[in-house]
C-alpha cells in the first residue's frame, strides 16, 4: 500500500486544483503585484486580490481585514511583538496558555525579555481552560488575550466564542491562533467576534510560505506595529514583495475548504478500532470536543520513538513538528498533568480528505504487531500486567 500518511497536522498535501490555479502566476502571468502600471503587474495585482476576497468570503469578514503573509509563525510574532510596542501605554500584560503552540510561548518569551508580563493559564487534564480564571485575570493593564482555536498536538477545542465575548466585554484584543481550525470547521467572524486570527494555506491541502492575517476594523483601530518593513505592501502593514502563486493558491485552497469532507468519520473509525484491536491505549481529550481529524493516542509502556522506528511506513508525529525533533516530552501533554513517561509514550495521529478507511485498517495492522514486538520483550510491561507497577 505504500507509505500512509497520517500526519496532516503538520502540513498536506498540495491540492493538484490548487496547483493548476498557481502555475500559470510562476509561468505566464510572473508580474510584480505592485506593478500595477502594466498588464502583467495588473494581472498579478488582479490574482492576489481575488485571494483576499476569496479568504474574506470563507471567513465572513471583510477583504481589507486580511493581510496576507508567510504563515501563522511570521502572523504570532506580528501580533504579539506589534501589540506590545503598539500598547505599552496601556499596559504590559498579556494572557496566554502553556498549552500554545511553540510560535505563541517563543514570542511570548521574546516580549518578556523586554518587560512584558506573561499570565499562563492553567488547564485541565483535557487542555481546557477555566473561563472563570480567564475573565478574572484580565485586569486594566492587560493589551492581549492569546488562545489558539483547535490544538495541534490534540485536537482539543478551546471555546472561542466564549474567549472572545469575554474579551469584547472586558475591552481587550483576543488573537487567536487558527491555524488548525480553519479548513477543517467552519469559523464565521460576523459571529463570533475575535479581533485578531491567523492561517496557514499547507494547513488546509494549500501551499507553504504563505498565510493570513484577520484584523478585525473597529471605531477604534487596533493598533499593531509592522513586523517586516519595506515597501507600502498590505498598506504597509508587511513589507516584501507579494508571493503570488502562494497567495493565489491560499485563496483557492480556502475556498475549496468549505466542501464537505468526513474527517470525524475517519478518525472515529481509527480510534474505535485502535481501542479494540491494541490493549491499554487511550485517547487525550477524547471526552471534550476536538478537531475532527485529530487523534493523540497513549501507548501504555511502548515509547513513541521506538513504536515510529517499527512502522517505517506509517507518517505519525510526537507532537507538534516544531519540536518534534527535541529529546523533551510534549509540553502541551505535561501542561495536561501528564507524566513524562506518559508523554514520551504518546503519538498523534492527523488524517486528511485524502486518506481512506483501508489505510487506517493497514495501520493498526502494522502499529499492533509493533506494539506487541515492543511490549514481549519489555520487562516494564511483564511487571505492569503482573501488578507490580
């Protein structure tokens, strides 16, 4: 069957419709957006505002709201290093969560350094949050909420539209870190009122390198200072010059987003047969809402790092692909309450529109007889089913 891939959280596969909507912009079509003196400068202006208008459209915003760029890493650091030098008048207090993905605690840490005062909040064994310890610990002097929408390690839902209500009542931006929600849910921001929210096209089967920012247009503008300068691009809001093939393909591969697809089918199927086919596994976050693709899956006393060793062909994750590589557990899991050893045991699994009920069958297949290889020739596991741990 070939490898299986199952790690669509850290980034898909290129849409083949979004790739025959960008070459003709690499080819063709190859004008400087900004160049708009000229037909081919027109053209290209003409493609990326058809992207922007394409985003706005999905999102139910407005097009000048979106402001396009890399990725969510280049959008988390706009916002958070902006907002702090935009608002430390007001304040210097900004809340944010452990759980967070990488990009959110690294700027967090980076605005730190220069006098900002981080508040984590805590969470639960599920990853939740307390409204009630939000809502109390926004004071006058806090410039930011910062809480991701869906995470990337476990799927777990945060209740947005609560955060934001509570953001709006308290009279304080909330930047929410979409990355992993949008293509997968439907976000509508005419109804739920975040001020600031990020994307990422390889998220959604679209291209990497490229991005969106939503600022919400308020009575009272909010403020958030350029990260790149250059020239008057996104009206000077990210400098450099337009990426037009990646925004045309973000734009496309949004749009293509809002097709219905039965990712929850797919990933209840796997965590229903994995449950029953391999004992002692179980699934963080499984009781509470989650994305509907996402599944992190505790492998009682087999390590992820050698259950991946053992099946070649399966493309799984330890965590976020950001620190994937790093020997540490997953600090989204500890955040969790959960042990190292926990962590360490612990694999995310992430299925897409492209994958199939065969190949989750042709998985378990390949993970069972893995864990079993692993678990027969454990003394850990002997003790552990002779009760001695």
């Amino acid at each position: 069957m070939g490898l299986l891939y199952f790690d669509n959280n850290a980034t898909t596969k290129l849409d083949d419709r979004v790739l025959d909507s960008m070459l003709p912009y690499l080819r063709e079509s190859y004008g400087n957006a900004s160049s708009i003196q000229h037909k081919l400068g027109r053209q290209a202006n003409h493609a990326v505002e058809r992207a922007r208008n394409q985003v706005a459209e999905v999102l139910s915003c407005q097009a000048k709201e979106i402001f396009f760029c890399s990725g969510s890493t280049e959008a988390i650091n706009t916002v958070i290093k902006g907002v702090f030098q935009a608002y430390q008048k007001k304040g210097k207090h900004i809340i944010t969560c452990r759980t967070e993905h990488k990009a959110v605690l690294s700027a967090c840490s980076a605005v730190e350094k220069s006098g900002a005062e981080i508040q984590f909040l805590g969470s639960d064994g599920n990853g939740l949050i307390d409204l009630k310890e939000l809502e109390n610990s926004i004071r006058e002097d806090t410039i930011l909420v910062c809480l991701m929408a869906g995470n990337n390690e476990t799927g777990v839902l945060h209740p947005i539209l609560e955060i934001a209500e509570i953001c709006a009542k308290k009279d304080v931006l909330f930047f929410c870190d979409a990355t992993q929600w949008i293509g997968k849910l439907p976000l509508n921001l005419a109804e739920v009122p975040i001020d600031i929210l990020c994307l990422s096209a390889h998220k959604f089967h679209g291209p990497k390198g490229s991005g969106a920012l939503f600022v919400r247009r308020k009575s009272k503008p909010i403020q958030i200072l350029a990260l790149i300068v250059g020239g008057n691009q996104e009206h000077g809001f990210r400098g450099g010059t337009y990426a037009v093939p990646q925004i045309v393909g973000l734009g496309g591969a949004l749009f293509l987003a809002k097709e219905a697809h039965s990712l929850g089918n797919l990933r209840d199927y796997f965590e229903e047969k994995i449950v029953q086919e391999i004992p002692e596994v179980n699934i963080h976050g499984k009781e509470v809402d989650r994305l509907p693709n996402t599944s992190n899956v505790h492998f009682t006393y087999v390590r992820g790092s050698e259950l991946m060793t053992k099946v070649p062909e399966i493309c799984i994750s330890s965590g976020s692909a950001c620190v994937s590589g790093d020997r540490d557990p997953s600090h989204v899991l500890k955040a969790m309450g959960l042990s190292d050893e926990e962590a360490y045991c612990s694999l995310r699994f992430s299925f897409s529109r492209y994958n199939e009920l065969e190949e989750i069958d042709e998985a378990i297949l390949q993970l069972k007889k893995a864990v079993d290889s692993i678990r027969n020739s454990s003394p850990i596991w002997q003790m552990y089913k002779e009760g001695l741990l």
